[in-house]
C-alpha cells in the first residue's frame, strides 16, 4: 500500500501543471455544487428567522370594501384560539406622484400608513437606518428597507406626497425592516408617518384598512380561512397575502439563482467527469511502458489501478474542501441583498449540509470514474508494454492523412488538419468544451439582457407596450377622461390611448374542491389590443360578461378558452366568459382583466385614473411627454415607460450580474483547462512526428501556430454548435424557473452581443493552448531517434 501511495504523489509530482488543472476542476466543480445547494439550504433561515425576532402577522389584509365592518372582524379573530394577537392600522390609498428631493419622479406605489404611535408586539418596526425612536415624527416618513435600498433613497431624503389635494414634504426620518413590505419584488409599499397624519386631514370612513393576523398555531390557518369566508358569506372582498406569499417575495430572486446554479453545477461535474477521464485515459497511454515494468515487478492489477485512482482522490481532498469554503463567501454574495432588506448584517448560513452532500458527490464521481477508466491499466501485457511501449491496437488505431488535395494552403494550417483527424479523442474534447462554454456564455449575456431590458419588452412580461402614462391625481376633477382622451387623441403622434386601473377587492370562491383565491382585477376601457396587451391564447375581452384570466388562476380552477367562472367584484358575484389567458408577473400573476364598464354595471362611481398612451413612433415618447406636461397642467403625473417606475429592476438586475458573471468564469476556466490538457496530451503523444517536423527544416513557432490553428478551428466548430443550442435550450430551462411567477414563456431577448462567445471562446482556446505549446522548445530529434 505505500508502494501505491508513493507512486501517486510521484505522479502528482511529475505532472504537476495537469494535477493542478484537474484540482481546480474539481475545485469548481464542488465550489458550484455547494454553492447552489447552500443558497437552496438557507433561503428561508433569514427570512424565519426576521419574520420570529420581529412578530410578523402570517397573514395580512388589505381592505377598500366600504361594506365591511372592519371592527367586528377584527372581533371575530381575536375570539379564536389559534390566533395569538391581531393588529389594525389605516391607510391612504396609493399615492399618484412622488417628489423625491424636490424633483418629481415615478418610483412605484406608496401606501401611507399612520404608526400607532408606541410600541407594539406584533410587526415591530426594526430600524436599520436612522434614529431610534418609537415612531415618526411631525412630517417624517419610515421607509422599508427594500424600497429604500431599490430606489437610492438616504436617511435625510426628501419624498413628496399629495394627500387630499394638500402637498407634504416628507424627511426619511428612517429606514425600517417592516416584516411584509421590505422585499424588493413588493409593490405597493407600506410607508409609516405619523399618528393623525391622515385622520387630521381625511374622513377615517374614506380611509383603507389594513389588519394582520399573528397565529398561535399555524396549523389552523386553512381550517379558519374557510370558518371565515362562510361567516362573510363570500370570499374575503380585499388583497391579502400569507406567510408563504412573503416567504416567496423574499427569496424569489436568490430561489431562482440558487436553481440556475444548481443546473449548471451539474453540467460541470459532468464536464469534470470526461476531464478526469481522459486524463487517466492519456496518462494510462503515457505511462504504457512504466505500467509493463511495475507488473514485471510483482504489482498487482489492482496496485496498478490504485496508483491512478489514489491521485485523483489524494487532489479531491484539497480542492473539494477549498471549494466547499469558498462557497460560503459566494452564498454570502448571492443573498446580500435579501439580508440587507432583513435587516441583518451576517448571514449564519449552515455549512454542514451542503458541504456532506458535495463531499459525498464529488467523491462518489471520482470513484466510478477512476474505477471505470483505470480498468485499462489492469489490462496491459507486461512483455507487450516493454517491448512496444504501446499497444498494438494503439498502432493500427493511428489514421492516414492525405494532404494532396490541400497541398497549395499553408504548411501550418495542413498540419493542424492533420492533427484534427489524427486526433479523433482530443479534437472531439475540445468540441465538446467549446460547446459548453458557448453554451454558458450565451446563457448568461442573453439572460441578462433579457431582464435588464424589461422595459423595451413590457408586453411580454404581461404589462401593454404603451410608450407614455399618464396618472390623474385623484383630487383632480377639472376634466373626464373622455376630455382627457380626447385631449391626446388630437396629437397626430399618438395611436392609442386607453384608461386602466387595479381593483384588489376581487376574489374566486371556492369551486369543484379549490380553495377561494383573492385576486387583482385589472380593468381597462377601451381596445386592449391598441396598447399591446397579449395573451397567450384566446383574445383580450372586450364585451361586458368577458374576462381574460391569469395562467395560474388558469391552472389553479382548470379553466380554458370558452369555459366560464365565477368572480367576486366589489362583493358582487358574477359570472363571465373566459375570452383569454395571459402570463403576467403583475400580482404576481395572480389577476385577471376585464372592461372598464363592466366593474362600473356594479359600482357606478368607479373610474380609472391612469392612461396607456401607444405612439406611431416610440421616438417621439420624450417630446410628447414634455407637450403633454405643458397641455393638461400639474394635476397629472407624465412619463415614459423606462421612468414609470411600476418594476425597479435594480436589485434584479444586480444579482443576475452577479451569478451570469461567476458562471461565465467558472466555465471559462474549466474550458480553459480542458485545452490545456489536451493541448499537453497531443504534444507528448506527436513529439516524434514534430521532432521529424524539426529535422526536415519546420520551425518551433510554425508547429505552435498548427496547434493554434487546430484550436481556433475546433473552438469555432464549438461555439457554432453551443451557440444555436443555447438559443433553443435557454428560453426554456429559464421559463420552467419562473412558472410560479405566472410566467410559461420566458421572454428571451437575443441580441448582436450573442456573438461575442465566439471571440470569447476561440481567445480562450488560442491562450490556453499557446501557453502550454512551448513544450515543444524542448524536443530535440536526436533524442527522439534514440528513443
């Protein structure tokens, strides 16, 4: 056994470039692997962990339904026992307009809410910024850290609000962790002001309610759900969300990462897989001779095997440890910004898991590849090896390359032609790395320019494809929106316009043994299809008893093109005719559409206050939206799509950087390490052929560019195979990871920049087989004529 053990570290010894390539293989390899497995593991544990320290409500409700008594419900909850404690707070709508330091600006929906004024048990506030006081003060605002963080916004700061046609500048007195408003993904946001805020200036009666729900015993929530709705005799009339809907906002981004990154750690232990077994392949072949001499000597075919085996186990045990270390950092990277918005500075992510699964993973593969690939060395003829130094299938295996066709191209590029062919094993591995690693690359600059550029492709993500909105402040009422229609239809620049708004007190009762669902209704009069609206089958509706229903409200009831359902509207149940059915991250994708005149048949005063404004060229958007500012006055809030502020993609777009960025290095250097190898392999296994080369006049630097030629030509092979492949296979992979986001069809935008892989990859091969060529200096045809 320590024969074994000896030889293993001399072999380690004398290839030392390539045992350090194979440790950084598997180094990544394990590096991923418990990456991806870490940020999965510990999702949760932040947001438990907040959602405990802070006595966060498991359920939350928001309701704008006049006709409810809010105090008997609330009465009706805290008579249970499985409900430990029950809060109440008012609210002022969502305000239209924003002035952030003095300069107007869209930055989503703010919801303010008066603090109680003390401290309370339930949904404590944690401040992260700013001074600690029990509650604002005379015209100061809190602000929950994820909206904060996503818009820039300081401590000192300055928003503007209108409430009731009356204009308060607000100073960000702080920056809070409120427990259900402080994931980025959430819009609207609960912003805290002070107590008689609104109720000095606004009917408490004209004011929403918000009431949260703190169980005792979870496990009773379905069962009173259910107690609850039959007591209002129909589905709760408001928007409500759950523990597990919070759960989801939070680690929506890091869940979707966390998937990406396991799918590709997959693909890189495969790809170490094929590296390790080539290497023993062509080291098995390189050693043939030294093989015939140690079995002459008495070792064992199992001695043998053990010897290749041992190294590669001997490597795994101080790369995979490294990269199961270096993970934590990693994790810590990806979920930043979920902790931030948590309010917690360290992230106490456990190791343990992640680390046994990828130790006991890495090292299971280095086993079966080992025992399957060293079954070579156990077979060798003793007299055969020190005879021939290779088998004799290894030499009737060598192909002819007849050059009389291309004779009149360069003697180099003929040479690496040769090698191409003569090679079938190496050409084949420098494909299959190309392949990969322009597969990746595409992956990742498309991905990013796909969410990046949301906002030049709306329609797809379930919003309309207008250029301009237009939002009325609610105490404005100098004009109808007939007149404002009318106003913008005048501009010969303008193809559509169509008023639209959000109704949240709609819901689908329980039907054919599903549960109710509460839903956002999105209401618009006039032709949808003017502004771009989609659908993924059927049309958008447009009669009075016709609705256009959510993929997931879809999936969830069974429902399909032509079927009916059943939908609360203002407490009114009615039935309507599913016309369409869209994707849509809107609510997340938990909504419906449905004409303007049909929710005004059940509340006469109901009236959108927003204005899709589709232009014949999109060019124009800027100018229009300064002509429209100077034509219907300060009453109206005017921007463009990239300033409407509805999706801030900041902290999307950050962490998708973050992860395209690590698996574009990572496979980089696992392409660049395959080159490098095989570039070594065809170098030892051709040395006496370049050695003749050398003898008849051939120079060093015209058998190095050869090998840059066969590279360059295997690289581009690659990539023209990775590239197509990627833009196949990427929409896909990418729309399985967000069908819980009521998305079926992953809106993937391909771009020119696609092709920067093909530079990429052919560099990457050309650097990675030029560094390791100069072995080729130290070949001298007279020792080669003696050997």
């Amino acid at each position: 056994m320590r024969s074994v053990f000896m030889m293993s570290l001399a072999n380690i010894r004398k290839r030392k470039a390539q045992s350090i390539l194979i440790g950084l293989t598997i180094l990544v390899s394990a590096l991923m692997l418990s990456t991806a497995i870490g940020v999965l593991e510990n999702i949760n544990d932040p947001f438990d962990e907040m959602f405990e320290k802070q006595k966060a409500s498991h359920i939350t409700m928001q309701i704008e339904d006049k006709s409810i008594d809010v105090d008997k419900m609330v009465s009706w909850w805290r008579e249970k026992e499985a409900i430990e404690s029950v809060n109440f707070h008012l609210f002022f709508g969502r305000s239209e307009k924003l002035h952030y330091n003095g300069i107007e600006k869209s930055m989503g929906d703010l919801m303010l809410t008066e603090h109680p004024g003390q401290y309370t048990n339930q949904d404590i506030l944690y401040i992260v910024e700013g001074a600690d006081k029990n509650s604002p003060g005379t015209n100061e605002m809190w602000l929950p850290t994820g909206y904060a963080y996503a818009w820039g916004i300081s401590v000192g700061d300055s928003i503007g609000v209108s409430i009731d046609g009356e204009f308060i500048d607000f100073e960000v007195s702080a920056i809070v962790v409120d427990p259900q408003y402080s994931a980025s993904m959430i819009n609207p946001v609960r912003v805290w002001v002070e107590k008689g805020t609104l109720t000095d200036r606004l009917e408490e009666e004209s004011l929403a309610k918000m009431v949260g729900l703190r169980f005792d015993d979870i496990s009773q929530y379905d069962a009173l759900w259910i107690e609850f709705e039959e007591y209002l005799g129909m589905p709760f009339p408001g928007f409500k969300f759950d523990y597990e809907f919070m759960a989801f906002a939070y680690g929506l981004i890091q869940n979707i990462l966390g998937i990406i990154m396991l799918i590709f750690s997959v693909i890189i232990i495969l790809v170490a897989i094929f590296v390790i077994g080539f290497t023993i392949s062509n080291s098995i072949i390189s050693d043939y001779k030294i093989i015939g001499i140690l079995k002459a000597q008495g070792f064992s075919s199992n001695n043998i095997k053990g010897v290749y085996a041992l190294q590669y186990f001997l490597i795994s045990a101080i790369a995979v440890p490294i990269g199961i270390f270096t993970s934590r950092y990693l994790v810590f990277l990806i979920m930043k910004q979920m902790i931030k918005s948590l309010g917690i500075t360290n992230l106490n992510n456990s190791i343990l898991i992640p680390a046994l699964i990828t130790f006991v993973s890495i090292f299971v593969v280095i086993f079966f590849v080992s025992l399957w690939n060293t079954g070579k060395a156990g077979r060798i003829n003793p007299a055969e090896a020190i005879r021939n130094n290779m088998s004799k299938k290894q030499k009737i295996s060598k192909r002819r390359f007849d050059i009389s066709k291309i004779k009149n191209l360069p003697v180099t590029f003929i040479l690496s032609l040769k090698l191409v062919v003569s090679e079938r094993k190496n050409t084949y591995f420098i494909i299959v790395s190309s392949v990969i690693m322009s597969f990746v690359l595409v992956f990742s600059i498309n991905t990013y320019n796909s969410v990046s550029r949301m906002d030049q492709n709306y329609a797809f993500w379930g919003f309309d494809s207008a250029e301009i909105y237009i939002t009325r402040e609610s105490d404005i009422v100098d004009k109808t929106n007939n007149d404002i229609i009318n106003i913008i239809k005048k501009d010969s620049r303008v193809k559509a316009v169509v008023p639209y708004s959000a109704i949240l007190d709609c819901a689908i009762p329980a039907q054919n043994g599903k549960t109710s669902e509460n839903l956002v209704g999105f209401t618009y009069d006039g032709d949808m299809d003017g502004i771009g609206i989609l659908n993924l089958e059927g049309k958008n509706p447009v009669r009075n008893n016709e609705v256009s229903i959510s993929i997931l409200v879809a999936n969830k009831y069974e429902k399909n093109i032509g079927d009916y359902i059943d939908i609360f509207i203002y407490g009114e149940e009615k039935t309507y005719l599913i016309t369409g059915i869209y994707q849509s991250l809107n609510a997340m994708g938990w909504g419906f559409r449905i004409q303007e005149d049909t929710v005004r048949s059940i509340n006469p005063e109901y009236n959108a206050h927003n204005f899709s404004v589709k232009l014949i060229n999109d060019n124009e958007k800027n100018q229009l939206v300064m002509d429209m500012k100077d034509l219907l006055g300060p009453g109206y809030n005017i921007r463009n799509v990239e300033e409407s502020g509805e999706i801030n993609l900041s902290s999307i777009t950050a962490s998708m950087a973050l992860v395209t960025v690590i698996l574009s290095m990572i496979f980089i250097i696992v392409a660049f390490i395959i080159t490098f190898n095989t570039t070594i392999m065809s170098i030892y296994h051709s040395r006496k052929t370049f050695g003749i080369y050398k003898s008849i006049g051939m120079t060093q630097q015209q058998i190095r560019y050869s090998l840059l030629w066969k590279s360059g030509i295997l690289s581009l092979i690659g990539s023209a195979i990775g590239i197509p492949i990627s833009l196949i296979v990427s929409p896909k992979v990418l729309s399985m990871l967000i069908t819980n986001l009521g998305m079926v069809e992953f809106p993937f935008i391909m771009t020119w920049t696609t092709l920067l892989a093909i530079p990429i990859c052919i560099g990457i091969a050309i650097i990675s087989t030029w560094l390791p060529s100069k072995k080729i200096l130290s070949i001298n045809p007279r020792n080669l004529i003696v050997e």
